[in-house]
C-alpha cells in the first residue's frame, strides 16, 4: 500500500482494488464520450483510471515544486480560453482498432467534451494543445534572398517569419495495442516497463485492468505551414518531414550530423508547398540521440574520433552499439500515429531518407508519392561519414537523387554556418 499527500491509502499491489472508476476507458470507441477521459491525475481518487503522470518527464519538476512547497499539489488547471485554435477531426483513423495507440485522438477536446465532469470537480487534462505562432530562421531569410522563396504576405510575411499552426502532444499509450504494435506479449511488456523505470510504475505489473499508461518520456510537436483544413485532404498536396530531435545540430548547428540543415530544408520545402496552394507538416520528435540520449550521444562521439583511423564509415554504428547496446533505439513503429490523427492518408511528398520512417509509414496504410532526399549541397563535411555509414547499413536508398528542381533550389545556400 501506499500513503498519498492527502492522507488517503492507495493500494497498488492487486488488481481491482478498491472502488472502480465511473469513468472505464473504451479504446477506440466512436466518440469521447463513449471512449472516456484519460485521468492521470494523482489526486483523482478512485476515478483514476490511468498509469502514470501528465507532463511525461516534467512529471518529476512538478513534484520537485510540490516538495519545495511552491506549487500547492491539489491546484486544479483553468482550462478557460485554452481550447485548440484550430480543430482537427475527428477521423475515421481515430476510431480503426489499432490506428491510434501511443497518442489520445480527444486528448485536445478535453475541456468541451469533458466539460460536464470537470464541472463536478473530476480532474481531467488536456494532453494535446494547438495554437499558432510565427517562426524567424535564418535559412529562410537566406532562401528569400537567393530567390527560392517569395514573400507573399500570408505564409510569408514582409518581416521574413512564417506563420504555422503548432500542436504539442504528449504520448499516452494504450498498453494492449501498444504491445501488439510491437509483437510482444502485454504482460511482458508491462513488466520490462516496470523494471526499466526502477519500479516507478507499480501499477504496470500489479493492474492488469489499468490499460493506459502515460509514459515519463518527451511528446512531439507539430508544425503546420498554410491551411490546416488541408491536411489530411487529397485534394491537395502535402509536403511533410518527421523529424527526430538532435539538439546539438537543431539548435547550435553541431556539423557532425545532416539534422538541422535537413529539417530547415523540409521546412523551406513546406513553405513552397503551402504557398502554391497545399499544406506543409512538420512533426518533431523528441528522440535525441536515437532515444538514446546526448550523453550516450556525446560518448559515442569520442568513441569514434578516438578510434585508430579517426572516424570512419565502417565502425559508426559498431561504437553505437558498444556504448549504447543497441544501434537505433527510436524504431518507428509508433511514428505513424500522428499522421492518422491528422487525417492523412497520402504524403506527396516525403523529406526524408530513412528507410525506417517509410516502411512504418508505407505499412500503416500511408500512400506515399516523391521521396525528397537531401541535397548533397546541405551535408556539412563533418557529417560524410554519417551519410556513408547509413548508406551501407541501407538506412536509405542510395540511389535516390534530387531532381534537378530540387538542385536548382538548394543552389546558392549558404552553408558556412553549418
């Protein structure tokens, strides 16, 4: 048992203990009403029916301010004047067993669809947030000026910022799908969970009937150039880049890896799709360093600058593996999920070179129609070995090229920053 703040027991050791929550969580249900809210909340009481906490990992700042006695820990949210700026769906996606798994499709209609039961005091969080903002980089001043991009007044205004609509999501996993999105058995995989968290979830293991859980790790968010009533419509066209986090490269331009100057590059590849009438997305992952983390990151790179030889091709993954265990801990098998929240069914054109993202995207039922690879133009010296190690690990196909638009385009970038 446990002794929550509030001076309640909370029994965590069998299954069913306790009173059940009126509020069962139907997956896949074909409204939210019918499905159920996700309630995390630590103070709900017996209406808790989910594992773990909102926030994901800042989960643990929340409890650092509640310790300090900065934050009182029974405040409850204000959701006035918080609801989306846009609204997106609901899809049929939302409602296909299986198509949505690791994200809550009615995690942004919280506050309306909820509304009566947050009146009568019950704790209930929104987990996905939209809202819209202007983005200043200095890829697309540059892209002004040589010409590839045109100040149009709309996505593209006089003072060089683009206007997008952005959703910040956090993930929330539907165990049963979960496991079987990934082949393993559900009770195994609740107690590897478990055990590689250090217990911090008893619940995985102790409440088989618990089947949601909100894992301690990053969300994503989405990025979406011209009308958002676009996308997901075929009517037309959709430029889009998922792309996982490297904070080195995104924010302080690190030239060791491609990531910044591909993800500026689907960026500018969005704005010319949102301006000659589609739409552009951006999803962005936090995944750093293939969820491996930037400290394994950082010890991987000694390990390969150290090496006899200098860095090479042939041994990048090999001192991955020997530092980390494992070459690639992102997968991609949950990737997908987003896309179906937004309605997606086709990708015209996919930046992206992995081989990973368009298998999992290709097998979840997304048409995909151009792959845009990188320019060789915009791969920072430092960063050849990391092109040729994933060549020969077949991380992408290497025979794709840019058509001459796409060399015509990244023509006259400047790239001395990188």
């Amino acid at each position: 048992m446990t002794l929550n703040r509030t001076g309640h027991i909370r029994l965590t050791s069998h299954p069913g203990t306790g009173a059940e929550s009126r509020f069962p969580i139907h997956w896949g249900a074909e409204t939210a009403e019918a499905r159920g809210p996700v309630i995390a909340t630590v103070n709900a009481g017996h209406e808790r029916n989910a594992i773990g906490a909102h926030g994901g990992s800042y989960s643990v700042y929340r409890a650092l301010a509640i310790s300090s006695g900065a934050m009182n820990p029974l405040v409850r949210p204000d959701l006035h004047n918080t609801s989306p700026v846009v609204q997106f769906g609901p899809h049929p996606q939302w409602k296909t067993p299986g198509k949505i798994v690791s994200l809550d499709p009615w995690g942004a209609m919280v506050a309306d669809c909820f509304g009566k039961a947050i009146g009568e005091g019950v704790d209930i969080r929104p987990t996905i947030a939209v809202t819209k903002a202007r983005l200043t980089l200095p890829e697309i001043s540059q892209a002004i000026d040589a010409g590839r991009l045109k100040i149009d007044g709309d996505v593209l205004h006089d003072t060089r910022d683009v206007s997008v609509i952005k959703a910040a999501v956090d993930p929330v996993w539907w165990l049963p799908g979960i496991a079987e999105r990934f082949g393993v058995d559900e009770t195994q995989l609740r107690r590897t969970l478990f055990e590689e968290t250090g217990g911090m979830y008893p619940e995985l293991v102790t409440r088989p009937d618990l089947q949601v859980f909100l894992p301690p790790i990053g969300g994503m968010t989405l990025y979406i150039f011209g009308d958002p009533a676009k996308i997901g419509d075929r009517r037309y066209r959709l430029t889009c880049r998922v792309h996982d986090e490297c904070n080195g490269s995104d924010v302080f331009g690190s030239d060791i890896c491609t990531c910044r100057p591909y993800l500026t590059h689907g960026i500018e590849e969005c704005v010319q799709e949102a301006q000659n009438g589609g739409a552009g997305l951006i999803v962005y992952n936090r995944k750093e360093g293939r969820a491996l983390g930037e400290v394994t990151k950082f010890l991987v790179y000694n390990a390969r600058k150290r090496q006899k030889g200098g860095d090479q091709a042939a041994t990048y993954f090999e001192r991955t593996e020997c530092v980390a265990g494992v070459q690639d801990a992102r997968f991609q098998q949950l990737m997908p999920d987003i896309i179906h929240w937004l309605g997606i069914t086709r990708i015209d054109r996919f930046v992206s070179m992995s081989n990973m993202k368009y298998d999992a995207l290709a097998g979840s039922g997304i048409e995909i129609g151009e792959r845009v690879p990188i320019p060789d133009g915009l791969v920072p010296p430092d960063a050849s070995v990391e092109m040729e190690a994933k060549k020969a690990a077949g991380y992408f196909t290497p025979d794709a090229k840019p058509t001459q638009k796409e060399l015509k385009r990244v023509k006259g970038r400047d790239l001395d920053k990188f």
